[in-house]
C-alpha cells in the first residue's frame, strides 16, 4: 500500500473497537480503488427516540471520515424495524412504535445527521422499501438462514432465558431483517456501537446466504452520559443533545467529572486525546480548561465557532465569577456547616426552589438544575459538588435562583 492508502486506513480505524474480519477492510480499499468505485458504508439507525445525542456522534463521525475519503454512506432509516424493536441489551421485550412516531422521528433524525454527515455522499434510505413488499415466502426464506441455536448465543438473549422473561417470537427477527438490509443495499461494509456487534455479524451470514461478498464489521465505543456510568441516553436524561442550545451543551460538558472528562476525550475527539491526557497530567493543561476546549469543541461542531466563544464568555460571566446581570440573586444566611450528606432533592423542597422531592428528581433529570455553575448529574449531588465549602449558589431553570452562605 501506499503511504496515503496506510494513512486512510489508520484514519478509519482509529477509534474502533473491532474491524473484522482482520484485513478484510484493507482489501474492500484496494478494490475499490482498482474498480474506481467508492464503497458502500451503512449504517441503520432505529428513530424510536426523536433527538440525536453526543453518544450517537461517535459513529456518524466515522462515517464523516469515510465520506472525506471519497466513499458513501447509506444512511438507513430503520422506519420497519423500528415496529420490531432492537432487543440488543433490553432486560425485556421493547415497546413497538406505532407508525405516526416513526414518520416524525425519522424526520428529525435526518435534519440532525447532516450536522455532521456531508449531505451529497449521503444515500438517506428506508427499509421500508424492500421489507413492507416483501412476501410470505421470502421472510420465510430469510429466516431459514440462521438457527435459533445461534440467535439464542446472544448474551441478552440468553440471559432473559435463563431468568425466565419472555422473549417474543418477532424479536428473533430483528437481526435477520437488519442483516437483510445489507443485502438490499449491496453494503461493503456496516459501523455500529458495541452493543451491534451481534447484529452486524449476522449481517455477514445473510449476505453470504444471499451470495454476496459479506460486509466489513465495524464497531465503535459506546459513550457514558454525564452521570458517568450508564450509556448515554435520553431517557436516563444523562445526555448532552446536538440540537440543545450551545449554553446548554457547554454547561453540561463542565459539569462532567475529571476521569470522565478523559474518556470523553477518548471517544469524541480521539487525535487530541493523548496530548490533552499528558498535558494535564504533567501540569501543563489545567483539567478545569481541558474540560473547556473539549465543551467549546462540541458546540462549535454544532453551532459554529462564534457560539462556542460565547458559550464559554457566558459560562466564566455568569458561574465561574458567580455574576448574574439578569437578576438579582437573594441570599439566605444558615446556621451550621453546609450539610453535605443531605440528599439534593429533600435540600431544594425545603428551601422552597421546588414543589416536592419528586418534582426536583424531574429537573435534575432534565438537567435543568445547577449548584455553583455546574450541572447537576445526580440527585446525590451535593456531597459530591459542595465538599467543605461554606456557599452555595443554586439555580433551578431559568428563573429560580438563591444563594446559601452556611457558618462553618
């Protein structure tokens, strides 16, 4: 290979987990670059959730790099199996969308992926084309091409046969449909998170059983949202969106613990990663401005270089020096030490911020709560941000704010 065809292909592989089978992608580049064709890259995206988050920007990134080298990605809709539903990593069979949810999520998805993708090497498909006409015999014939053996080797799978939870019939096909979507689309090669690696490799299968050439496996990490352990996702309300104001996005992202910041780093913006790591570790970064550069770095991807700048002036204006110009702010004096062991949503129901425990657990999920400028992530948050300090200052929304000043 030539030494741009080596530099393409460590800049696919760079921040993936697996590439299999091992040479098989360094073949499909020099073939297509014999045929002087592009390759075929696709990836499916179920929108059975109506916004994107950071989370899904890892692997719409790598499709971005392969777009920068001349080949095409198939951006698939999955409107069809979404009415399944991916049972990869459910504890339980996922509810079915109806087809209304489907058509609205599918239209949001597609302004938000050109945030990223670039829109003229972007094939946007449904699988709803082939699979809504395909016929009895046909769906019959596809599912002769696997085993339930095989199926049930799926971890999750496994795991709720032996716990004894249903597992529905429609679920086996699930797989065997994504992998279908391969075949119709004649994809050289398919990227997904680690949590498609099952799926993706019986892609492979079907597309053999279907006498093609099977696909590249590509899979890239899975990114934990704010709290720091769960997957990133909207429903646990850890996650940052790519269509949340750039304020927003900004102050999330700082309200991120260190090690998590890392690991961020890691996965959103690997070339920068080991220089970042090895600068604040030798003293020479500050982790307070690393975990600045890489919150302007998000939003500029999404709003442009002007609204990061502003981001970051109002997030050091408005936390960082404790100055609010919109408000005056009242102050409440409290006997005692801070009481950093009190859970936060029982702290923001007695002093008044909120309606109820309930109603403070419902906006710290939203992340609409922020104790000295900084998002909260957990409703234990207050040991965690407060430590020995002697004052607090707490913002609920936009329009609820007190300072707490506690005799230490």
């Amino acid at each position: 290979m030539s030494t741009e065809q080596v530099s393409a292909l460590e800049r696919l592989c760079r921040g993936t987990v697996d590439v299999l089978p091992k040479g098989e992608l360094e073949r499909r580049l020099e073939t297509a670059r014999t045929e002087g064709r592009p390759l075929r890259v696709k990836l499916g995206a179920d929108p059975s959730a109506p916004d994107l988050h950071l989370g899904h920007t890892v692997v719409l990134s790598k499709l971005r790099d392969f777009q920068d080298l001349g080949h095409t990605v198939i951006f698939l809709v999955g409107d069809f199996t979404a009415r399944i539903g991916d049972p990869s990593g459910r504890s339980e069979t996922r509810r079915s969308l109806d087809a209304a949810t489907v058509a609205e999520n599918a239209r949001t998805y597609q302004d938000q992926v050109f945030k990223i993708l670039d829109r003229s090497r972007t094939e946007v498909r449904f699988n709803s084309e082939w699979m809504s006409a395909m016929p009895a015999d046909e769906m019959v014939r596809l599912c002769g091409q696997y085993t339930v053996a095989r199926i049930l080797e799926r971890d999750d799978f496994n795991k709720r046969m032996r716990e004894n939870r249903p597992i529905g019939i429609h679920e086996f096909l699930y797989p065997l449909v994504q992998g279908y979507d391969s075949v119709a689309l004649r994809a050289d090669v398919e990227v997904g998170g680690t949590d498609q690696r099952f799926n993706l490799l019986v892609g492979r299968e079907i597309q053999k059983a279907y006498g093609m050439a099977p696909q590249v496996v590509m899979t890239l990490p899975l990114l934990e949202g704010t709290d720091g352990v769960h997957k990133m996702s909207k429903s646990l309300g850890n996650y940052v969106g790519v269509t949340e104001p750039a304020d927003e996005i900004f102050g999330k992202i700082m309200s991120i613990s260190d090690e998590l910041m890392f690991r961020w780093y890691d996965v959103l913006d690997v070339g920068n990663a080991a220089a970042v790591r090895r600068d604040v570790v030798d003293g020479a970064l500050h982790p307070r401005e690393a975990k600045a550069r890489l919150a302007a770095r998000q939003v500029e991807r999404f709003h442009g270089s002007s609204a990061a700048v502003e981001a970051r002036h109002q997030f050091e204006e408005r936390f960082s020096r404790g100055s609010r110009s919109d408000d005056v702010i009242p102050e409440e004096r409290r006997e005692g030490p801070l009481p950093v062991e009190i859970p936060l949503p029982a702290f923001l129901a007695e002093v008044g911020l909120v309606k109820s425990r309930s109603d403070a657990r419902r906006l710290i999920g939203q992340g609409a709560v922020r104790i000295n400028g900084v998002v909260v992530v957990s409703d234990r948050y207050l040991t965690e941000i407060a430590g020995s300090g002697s004052a607090l200052l707490v913002e609920v929304g936009k329009r609820r704010a007190r300072r707490f000043r506690f005799d230490s």
